[in-house]
DNA sequence: GCGTATAATGTTATGACATTACATCGACAT
DNA sequence: ATGTCGATGTAATGTCATAACATTATACGC
C-alpha cells in the first residue's frame, strides 16, 4: 500500500469516507459526509475521486453512479472486474473472472478494438436480500 | 417485428429518432430532434425510451447514459448482450458471447446472487478510429 | 352509444450527477 | 525571488433523470 501514504489531504478524506461506508456512495453523498472536515463544492470531491481511481484503490460503478472503495490489496494486477451489486441492500460484492476477460478480449482482437475501460456489472438481489423476499 | 406495428406516436418518433442516427443519443438530444414533432419535454422521450426497452428494441448504454437501437432483430433471444463502444466516432457493436454468459451465470449461481440486469460495455477505440492514430 | 378502467400524454418543477472556468496556494528547483 | 507544476477553492453552469399532477386517448363490457 505504498500509494496509500502519499495521498493528499483531500483524498485521504474522500478515501476514508469511502472506507468507512458500508457500501457505495454518491459524489454528493461523500460531499455532504466531508461538510465538516470543509468539503464546500462537488469538484473537491470528483477530483480526488478521479486520482484515487488512477492508483485503482476506488472503483466506479457505471450503473448507478456511484463510488466504492476497492477490496483487493491491489486492483493493478486485473483489467477487468466485475461487481455484483445488490439493488436492495446496496451490498457490492467485487470479483474478476480470467474467462470472461479471455472472451471479450478475443472479440475485441478479432474486431481489433482497443478497449480503455470494461465495465461488467451485474444488478439484482443478493442471498440475504432474495431470501427476505 | 409484430411489436413494432404497436407503437404509439411518441415511441414510433423517439424509436425513428434512434433508426435514423448513426449511433447511440442522449435523451435530450432525442428531445432536441423531435421538437418539431412537438416534443417539448424529456419526459416524453424517457417514457417512450422506457417502453422501447422492455419491447427489447432499444438498449441503455450505461457508461455513457446514452440509448441505441437495438441491431438485432428480436433481442429477447438473449439475456445478456455486450457492446464495445468506440469514444472516438461513437459507433456501437453489439455482441452477445454464451460463455461469458455461462461464467457470470456459474458466478451468481454459486453467491445465490439474483440478477435483474446485467451490463458488459467495452469502451475503447474501433479498427477504423486506432488506424487513424 | 355509454360508462368506466387503463394506458398514454402534456406540463411544470425539481432532483441528481458532473464539468467548465478561473483564481489561489504550496512545494520545490533554478 | 521567481518560474513551474500540482493541488485546492469557489461560483456558475451543463447534463441527465424523475416527481407530481392534470388531461386526453383507447379498449372493453354492458
């Protein structure tokens, strides 16, 4: 975690807020949790957001716009990952499958289109959650 | 195509509106293009969108809140469709890959995790658009 | 035809998410 | 001290999406 001690003042904070939540959390939500430590403006936190994405300790969840902490020591080592995340309790559990990355890399080589960025997500209910029902 | 012939006037302008263009639009550029139809606010193109795709003849691009229409002919033949998405000239490619469906489907399974939507969109550069630099 | 239930539409306002533009500050090398 | 570069502060604006409520169209049993 070497990256983790050189961030700045602002991420660190938005770091923690992330950390500390239970599941994923808005910009606006971060922004009003860090009012106090004197967060006033929403690109406080969309700056520090986008530096802690570079050093792949925060994810963004592209289908709900939200944001979450990473839960691998180190996310650098996949290209690819996937979350499952819980449309009722909020719960995001995050995971990558080398397959599924195989297979989308050969139809991009076969199409010979250069991916940035891949986004797999899953929406639905979790166990606890379509157990409830 | 038995649905197509039900449209209402509202989802016959925003479905021509997504025909008609060379890749995905956002719903206000819909409204935009539909404002001589009389079009004048977005909920009327959200709604018809919102129709469209549960006829399955349009899909939401979530990385980029953005609508396409959908290249195949019936789209329900499928749970789980990708798309590569060129950042450059905006064209869309639609797949769908029965083993990536399987290993997500295996993942779910295994976590008793209930999908209701499932996203795979490959943002990136298409074969024409890396060829130009 | 007539009443009625249901779906679709129109309109205004508002909520939610994200970026542009510009000024300032701090660390650090020259 | 000064130029540079990255981070920060702030206001304004842009973009995406929905809530709430009134009205109109359509289908269907009678």
């Amino acid at each position: 975690m070497t990256t983790r001690n050189q961030l700045t003042r602002n991420q660190n904070l938005v770091m923690h807020a992330l950390d500390s939540a239970a599941g994923p959390l808005s910009a606006y939500t971060i922004l009003d949790r860090l009012r106090d430590d004197g967060f006033r403006a929403p690109l406080q936190v969309y700056r520090a957001l986008e530096k802690l994405q570079e050093m792949g300790l925060v994810h963004r969840l592209e289908s709900i716009n939200a944001f979450v902490a990473c839960a691998h020591p180190d996310c650098h080592s996949h290209d690819m990952i996937a979350f499952a995340i819980c449309e009722k309790c909020g719960k995001v559990d995050e995971f990558s499958d080398d397959v599924v990355q195989e297979r989308l890399g050969a139809w991009t080589a076969r199409h010979r289109f250069k991916p940035s960025k891949t986004t797999v997500e899953i929406r639905g209910h979790c166990a606890s959650c379509s157990a409830d029902g």
